[in-house]
C-alpha cells in the first residue's frame, strides 16, 4: 500500500479507510502500523528492519492485528517473513515463502490482486480467503524457487512464481500451507 512512504500515501490510506467500507488491510508491519497511527517509520515502501515480524515478536504483533482488526471492522493482514492474518477475534501465522519474494519488484502486487479475488469469490470466509491468497502465494514462491538453476535470476523467478500461481491446485495447497492458529 505504501502507507508510511509519504505523507501524501499515508493521508490518502488513512481517508480512504475513513470514507469507505474496507474490507482487508494489507501491507508490511510498517505500512499496516503507519495507518494505525502507531510509531513507526518506513523505508520507502520496504519494511523498516524494526518492524520486522519474528518468533519473538509473533504474538504482539498477532495482537496489534486484531486490535486493529476490531477497530476497522476489517481483516488484517501483515505480511513479511512471517506473515499475519487477523480478525478481531482470531489470528493465524503463515509461514511460506522464499526470501526471493522480497527481491521481486510487484510480489505485493501480485498478493493484493490475489487477495482481493480469493476475498470476492469468498466474502463469506474473508479471513480464510486471505490466508489462502497469502498461504498460497507463499506456496507458490517456494515452488519458483525450487525450479531456479544457476543462471537463473529475479526474471527466472518471476516467471516461476506466476506459473506456480496459475498451475496450484487447491490439493496443493491445503498440503503445502504452512498456517498456525495463534
């Protein structure tokens, strides 16, 4: 989302989920904690290493989520390394996904336009849609990786992961989600 980024992304962030229904959230810890309106800086629309999501951390920032959750009425959904998905009422890690992804320019990208299909096709399972979304991108991140040869490079990488997106079978990914109920 690039909320944090600028003064101008973060005031714009912060009017829309004020004027409109919002139905997830989706950014970094830095992003998500800059339209919360809690301390934090951003780097440009990369993580600040502060806020990054650890084992450490998990539960904190699990419950940051939910509160933020219950206030917007909306799911949240912080990804990174670890990623989070929360309701007011439940929090879910995920752990898929390759340090690539983080290299790739539009792997955001890819994982809100994911998000807001799995949301659409679900409204009725919306925490559950996004961990798919999430969970599956994931997936399909180490599948791309797993498919690197030595010559390969973030173009390589690129390719591989929107195959493995356009080719997952649900099979696939119910026995390759890595989630945890926290």
């Amino acid at each position: 989302m690039g909320a944090g980024a600028s003064a101008l992304r973060t005031a714009t962030a912060s009017e829309l989920i004020d004027t409109l229904p919002i139905t997830v959230i989706r950014g970094n810890m830095s992003e998500v904690k800059a339209v919360a309106g809690a301390a934090s800086s951003t780097r440009g629309v990369d993580v600040n290493p502060d806020d990054v999501v650890t084992d450490e951390n998990l539960a904190e920032s699990a419950a940051f989520a939910r509160e933020l959750a219950a206030k917007l009425d909306a799911i949240v959904a912080i990804t990174g390394a670890i990623d989070i998905v929360a309701s007011a009422d439940r929090a879910v890690a995920i752990r898929n996904g390759v340090a690539l992804m983080g290299k790739m320019t539009g792997a955001g990208c890819v994982l809100s336009c994911l998000v807001g299909a799995y949301v659409t096709a679900n409204p009725a399972s919306r925490l559950e849609a996004v961990v798919a979304a999430i969970a599956g991108e994931g997936l399909a991140g180490q599948i791309a990786a797993s498919r690197m040869g030595e010559l390969d490079g973030n173009g390589s990488f690129r390719t591989y992961l929107l195959d493995a997106i356009c080719n997952m079978t649900a099979e696939q990914l119910a026995a390759g989600a890595l989630v945890e109920e926290l």
